[in-house]
C-alpha cells in the first residue's frame, strides 16, 4: 500500500524536540504506513542529522536529507525541497518543536478525501509548560463547525485570523498546489503569509474546520528548533521587498490581509533592531517599507505576546512611523541598552 500523506519537517538544531515531534507522527491513528515522512536538515550543529538517519534507517517511509552547509535562505527552502520529494497525493507541514494530536492525519485526509477541495485547516492548541490550551476565532464559531467555501471573498475575515494564514494546521492537495505554482520563497520573510494568501486567492474550493483543533503549537519554542539566520543586508532588504509584494498584492485581491502584514512588519522590524548597518545602509532599507509603516496601527495588539511587549513594541513602530531618523536613534538606543535581551525573556 503507498503512503497518502507526506508530512514535511524543515529542522534546524532540534536534538532536545525532533524526537517528540517525529514520534506524535509515528504513532497517527491513521497508521503510519499511510504516512510518508520527510525530515530535511538545514546546517544543524547538533545531534540532529543523525537523529534523523537514524529514524530513516529504522523506518522505510521516513526519508531525511542534508541539505548543503553552505546554503542560505529561510525554512521556505526546506518545504520547498520537501514537496519537490514528495510522491504522495496529499501534503502537511509540521515545525520540528510541536506535535500532531493522535488524530490529526486520519481526520484531515478522510474530509480531504470525502470532499475533493483543495486545502483543509483546522484549529490549533497551545502547550506551555504542561499546559495545553486550545485557540478558538470567536468571529468564524457562529458560522458553524465545518465551513466550505468557494472563495475568500465570501468572508473575507478568515484572512484575519493567524490559524488560517498559517501552513502548519493544513492539508494540501498537491496538485492543486502544483497546478498553480504555488511554493515558498526562499529568501524572503513573513513566508507562511505568501503562501497562504496565494493559496486563498486561486482556491475554488477550501474547508475551515472549526470544531476539530488537531495541531499543538509549542509557546516555549526552543529558538535553534527553528531555522533562522543572521540578518544580512541581503536578507533584509530581501525581507522588506517580500513585505511590500504582499502588501500591493493584497490590495489587487480585495482582502484584507492588514493584521499579517502588520505582524510581518513588525516581526522585521525586531530582526532590523539588532543589525550593526551604517546609517545610510539603514535608511535606504527603510525606505522600502515606508508605505507600511505609513499604514501600521500604533495601537495593534499581539495576542501571543505580553501586554509590556505589545507596548515597547508599539513605542518602537511609533517612531519608525513618524521619522526614520528618530527610528534610528532608537535604533542605537536598542542595541546600546540591550533591550533584546529583555523582549526575549518576556515573550
């Protein structure tokens, strides 16, 4: 019997998680003989690689890969190699730190299956600590527990609601998203986004599931279990092109993806913080962004961050928004008071 499902896991320093994680999909109610799993390894400098040999020796629908040293980009690369080596019908996405409930699988395929729409996202929970907390959207509960739709035009809020743009609480028909050449971008941020608003733009039919939260996001993450790289110039400027592409291609699509964006800009905003560029570098980068930082929402709330987080970072955008030179001065401000350090403890 082939595998129908491939699960694609981008790792990147995950000794402590990779083992857990792999394991919650080793043990699916669907049987893990229907499962093909892709583990790819992007520069780890733990025990990871072998980790994952290990796991593709014991088990033979398990493949790993080790991508090259000498590789940038973002886990958008990862996927993207992961799909590429894909050969079942139908494809999920997992983080190397989190788990799938014991049903995830077997409930997403037989209503893919059932139906014969492109994409399916479901809800999500939260496990902090030995917590687990589920995520409900409040606005899209009235609509009813299983909501199919034609188009995002028909309620346009989904957009609104981080579980629908993100890729890992979904599962893909892989020819729908061959047919439409849609993949990641392997250097740009905000890549969950991209992907999910070029999905939502193309899609006919697709499937919210609201009474069925099969995905458990780690609120602890580990910040090697994801792959990040040091903020190059290239990468930054690439970063805030990606962030304006998303931005005028939304406007053309009639939806409104304001609260990603925001979120994009400012999750880049954090990263630009901690660069050593000259000033003029700095400035020519801002310049980029200046029509969002023009439109961002001082008083835009996180909701998985702290009140006081929320805060500093609203003061920061503040700034960025009505100078660029009292930005920078921030800016060194950031660095000089090592403010880092505390937003890092208090997220």
């Amino acid at each position: 019997m082939s595998p129908k499902i491939s699960v694609i896991i981008p790792t990147h320093n995950a000794e402590d998680v990779i083992g857990e994680t792999v394991d919650s999909v080793i043990n699916q109610s669907f049987g893990f003989e229907n499962i093909e799993l892709i583990l790819v390894d992007h520069k780890s400098s733990d025990s990871t690689p072998k980790i994952l040999k290990k796991y593709e020796k014991d088990y033979s629908n398990i493949k790993s890969f080790l991508l090259p040293k000498n590789l940038t980009g973002t886990p958008g690369y990862p996927r993207n190699f992961g799909m590429e080596h894909s050969t079942c019908e139908y494809i999920m996405f997992m983080d190397a730190d989190d788990l799938f409930e014991k049903d995830m699988c077997e409930t997403l395929f037989k209503l893919i299956d059932k139906t014969g729409v492109d994409f399916i996202s479901c809800r999500y929970k939260i496990l902090s600590g030995d917590k687990i907390k589920r995520i409900n959207i409040n606005f899209l509960e009235k609509y009813g527990k299983c909501l199919k739709f034609n188009s995002i035009l028909e309620l346009p809020e989904i957009a609104y609601a981080s579980a629908n743009m993100s890729i890992w609480n979904k599962i893909f028909r892989k020819k729908f998203l061959e047919n439409n050449s849609i993949k990641y971008d392997n250097i740009r941020m905000m890549e969950d986004t991209s992907f999910m608003a070029d999905c939502y733009m193309v899609s006919k039919n697709f499937i919210i599931l609201n009474d069925y939260a099969g995905y458990i996001y780690r609120s602890q993450r580990d910040s090697g279990a994801s792959i990040s790289h040091s903020p190059s110039k290239k990468y930054m400027i690439s970063g805030a092109e990606g962030i304006m592409e998303e931005y005028y291609k939304a406007k053309k699509s009639l939806v409104d993806y304001t609260p990603h964006l925001n979120e994009a800009l400012v999750n880049w905003t954090v990263v630009f913080l901690d660069n050593d560029f000259s000033t003029e570098e700095q400035k020519n980068i801002l310049k980029i962004l200046r029509p969002m930082y023009h439109q961002y929402k001082w008083n835009f709330r996180f909701v998985n961050v702290s009140l006081p987080i929320n805060i500093l970072i609203n003061i920061f955008m503040a700034f960025f928004k009505s100078n660029f030179y009292i930005g920078l001065l921030m800016q060194k401000s950031y660095k000089f008071l090592s403010l880092k350090k505390i937003v890092d403890r208090m997220i």
